[in-house]
C-alpha cells in the first residue's frame, strides 16, 4: 500500500503492467488519492479499505483470478471476525467465482497452491455459499485424487466434509 498514490498490491501481484493498466491506475487511483496513510496499524474499517483498495488495483491491473481470490477471501474473513454475515457471505460467492476461474483458465499453477489445495477450497467456499452439488462435486474430485497426493490433510478433510454433507441431506 503506497501512502503517497494509494496503488495497493500483494505478493501473489505479478511484477508487470499490462500496456495501458498504469495509465488505468493513474487515473483512477492515484489522481484521486488523498492524505491517507494505511502503512502503520489498522483499525479493522482501514483494513477493509486496504483490501478494498488492493482488489480494486488487482482488478485495474488485470491480475490472475488467483491473486484476487485470495484477496476477496481475506476480506471476507475479516468480515466473519466482526459477525458481518451479508459482507462475509458477498466476499466468500466473488473469491468462488474468482477461484473456479483460475481453475478454469489454469492461472493457478504457477503458485503455492496445487490442484487438490484449489479442488478443496472451491469445495469448501460452495459448501459456505449452500452450494451442495458444487461442493460435492469439488470434494470428490479431492477425494479421486488422494492416491496421487501426499497432500493427506487437505483428502481427509475433504472427506469429514463429504461425509458430513451427505449425513446432514439424510437428516434434512
């Protein structure tokens, strides 16, 4: 987070502008930055601000479905901490949808995350979003994949949450 132009990344960023994404930013960050300095300790309103502001540069850049993911998912985290469950819930459906695109354009690959790490989450974010055949699906496709992992923690999740999704359609 730049304090003197408001430009705010993180370390899944990629280090190059796209031709016009700086012109873009200028424009639309930095020409209307004011004196606000996010640098020091953050109130949790500035930390919203401060994700607010690194997607909406993530987004003018045109960075990988990855990286924006992870930042709709942080920001929905603090959401949760602060029991604001239409903010959280809003945050957890924009990083699914982001997250089955980087699946689905394969931009994740390249990152610490693997294929059954990505399977998992996707899972786990159409479960919170009452997705269940989504959900399913996604913790299937872990659970297929668990002889070609050494992953084994994010199988065995996996499969506590496919078990206890098809115990809660028995009861419901």
């Amino acid at each position: 987070m730049c304090p003197s132009c408001g430009y705010s990344s993180s370390d899944e960023f990629s280090r190059e502008f796209a031709p016009r994404t700086l012109n873009s930013i200028k424009e639309k960050i930095c020409n209307n930055w004011g004196d606000l300095n996010y640098c020091e300790e953050r109130s949790v309103d500035q930390a919203i601000n401060t994700y607010k502001l690194g997607i909406y540069s993530a987004l003018l850049k045109k960075e990988k479905h990855i990286a924006i993911a992870g930042l709709y998912l942080r920001l929905a985290w603090i959401y949760r901490t602060h029991s604001k469950e239409k903010e959280e819930h809003r945050f957890l459906n924009l990083a699914l949808e982001e997250y089955l695109s980087s699946y689905m354009e394969d931009d994740f690959s390249s990152t610490h995350l693997s294929e059954i790490k990505l399977f998992y989450l996707i899972g786990e974010l159409s479960r919170r979003t009452e997705n269940d055949a989504q959900a399913i699906r996604y913790f299937s496709m872990v659970i297929e994949k668990q002889k070609d992992t050494t992953e084994k923690g994010i199988v065995e999740m996996a499969k506590e949450q496919w078990a206890e999704m098809r115990k809660q359609r028995k009861l419901g």
